[in-house]
C-alpha cells in the first residue's frame, strides 16, 4: 500500500474518533446512552455483515469464546461508559482522557503479557495522567472530579484492555474483515441486552441526532476501524499510535467552532497529554 494511501487512512480514522466526542452529546440527549450505544453497535454490526457477504468472506463460530470476550470489553463496555460519560463530560474533556489510551494500553500489557514497557513510556506515564488531571480537575480552587470524567476513564481503560486482550486472544487465521464482524456482533447484542434490561424507550432521533448517530456508526466505527487496522498492518502499532493525538485536536476543533473552545486548563491537559503520547510513540517507532 502506497504510504500517503496508508497516512490517510490513519488520518480520517483519528478524525472520525475524534469527531464521536462532538457527536455524542446530541444522541445522547434524545435516545439516552443505554440506546444510544446500543444503536450505534447494531447499525455497525450490520454494516460488517453486509460487507463481509459482499466479499463472500467465510463467517464461523468456533472462535465464538473469543468474540464475546471481546465485544463485552471492546464494544459493550467501551461504548457504555463512553455514553455514560458524555452525558455530563465535555467533549474536550473526554477526548484527552481518551489520549491516554496508547499509555495506559502499555501499562496494562506490562500486567497481564509481560511486555515491559520502554523507558520513554515510564517517563511519558506520569507526564499524561498530570495533564488528564489538569484537565479533569479543571486548575481551579474546587478540585472537583466529574463523574462524567470517571467515566470516560472506564471506558479508557475497557479499550486499552481489548487492545491488550486483542493481542493475546484474537483468532490469528481468520480475516480482520471477519474478526471485526464477530466482535461487533456480541458487542451489539450485548448492548442491546443492557438497553432492554434499562428500561429505555426507544425512541426515533430528529433528523439531526439520525445524523450524528449514522456518523458515530458507519464513520466512527465501520470505516475507522477498517482504516485503522489496515494503517497498523502496513505501520506498525507504535507509528500508528501517533496519529492517535489527532483524536483530541479534532474535538478541539470542532469544539471551537460549536463556539465551545478550550479553556487555559484544557490547553495545558492537552499539551502534557499530546506531548507524553507522541514523545513515547515516536521513541518506539526508531527503536523499531
């Protein structure tokens, strides 16, 4: 694949991550986040099904085991407390916690794989949780934690656990296009079971909360998850992790222009959390 073709994959799929903080508030605001998440999943399940009998990919179940555990962990409880979380978090607020994923990702292999982090992610580390605490704590007098920011940390930790578990349980002789569809699948069931078991109505979303969650679904999941794992199959995880700090300068962005910008703590959480993730992406990448 020709490298400008793979840098852009990477780029619209940190973009479309990015751009789920902005996304959320409205969805959540008219279907709740137990249906939220759970239409976002079953519109993305279906997605990858119809792509997967479009190529005539072979679909089984004997890896079943593998799938459950990590759509649970992936897609259930990622995308639960994501939801549960943009219900008060700032969309800023909830990206930068989000950044840290490539660091706390590494803390966790270190726990259950064994696989000792380098120096540069020690150093990086405690530099990214200052900023997450800069900005979750907001650098006033009131040093209040949200629990919309508690949240979305759960949900950092639910997806830097699956990209651990990914490693360790994910079937290495099926398709990526076919793995995909499998954990998104009993992620979107799972989800579906916890809306039932909620109580929410369901409810149809005005046309723009439709919009938004079409853009969480097939942008933010479908086509960023197929960019993404084809930018890590040609760069490497360590490169690709670069591109990872787009996600937050894109809900800055849009942020911005929703004339909700950032203010002096965001900035400063942001420039520690950015820093520490490119300073121990870009290490790894020379060292590989």
């Amino acid at each position: 694949m020709h490298l400008m073709k793979t840098y852009l994959m990477a780029t619209i799929a940190a973009i479309f991550w990015g751009a789920n903080f902005n996304l959320a508030r409205p969805v959540i605001a008219e279907m709740g986040p137990y249906v939220a998440g759970a239409s976002r999943y079953v519109l993305a399940a279906a997605a990858m099904i119809l792509i997967v009998w479009l190529r005539h990919t072979a679909l089984s179940l004997t890896h079943w085991k593998a799938y459950l555990t990590l759509g649970v962990v992936g897609v259930f409880g990622f995308n639960l407390f994501f939801f549960l979380g943009m219900q008060t978090s700032s969309a800023i607020n909830g990206a930068l916690i989000m950044a840290l994923n490539p660091l706390l990702t590494a803390i966790l292999g270190y726990w259950m794989l064994g696989d000792r982090p380098s120096t540069q992610q020690w150093i990086a580390f405690p530099v990214g949780i200052a900023g997450v605490a800069i900005v979750v704590l907001g650098a006033g007098a009131q040093l209040q934690i949200a629990v919309g920011d508690l949240y979305i940390l759960t949900a950092a930790v639910n997806w830097a656990l699956y990209n651990v578990l990914v490693k360790k349980m994910m079937p290495k002789q099926v398709s990526g296009i076919a793995n995909t569809t499998g954990i998104m699948t009993f992620g979107a069931i799972a989800l579906s079971f916890a809306a039932l078991w909620h109580g929410d109505p369901v409810v149809i979303p005005t046309l723009h909360a439709r919009a938004a969650l079409l853009t969480m679904s097939l942008g933010g999941g479908v086509l960023a998850y197929l960019f993404w794992n084809a930018s890590i199959a040609h760069l490497g995880p360590s490169k690709a992790a670069i591109f990872m700090n787009l996600v937050p300068v894109t809900t800055m962005l849009i942020a911005a222009m929703q004339h909700t910008p950032p203010n002096h703590a965001q900035w400063i959480g942001a420039i520690l959390v950015i820093s520490a993730v490119t300073f121990s992406s870009v290490s790894l990448s020379k060292k590989a």
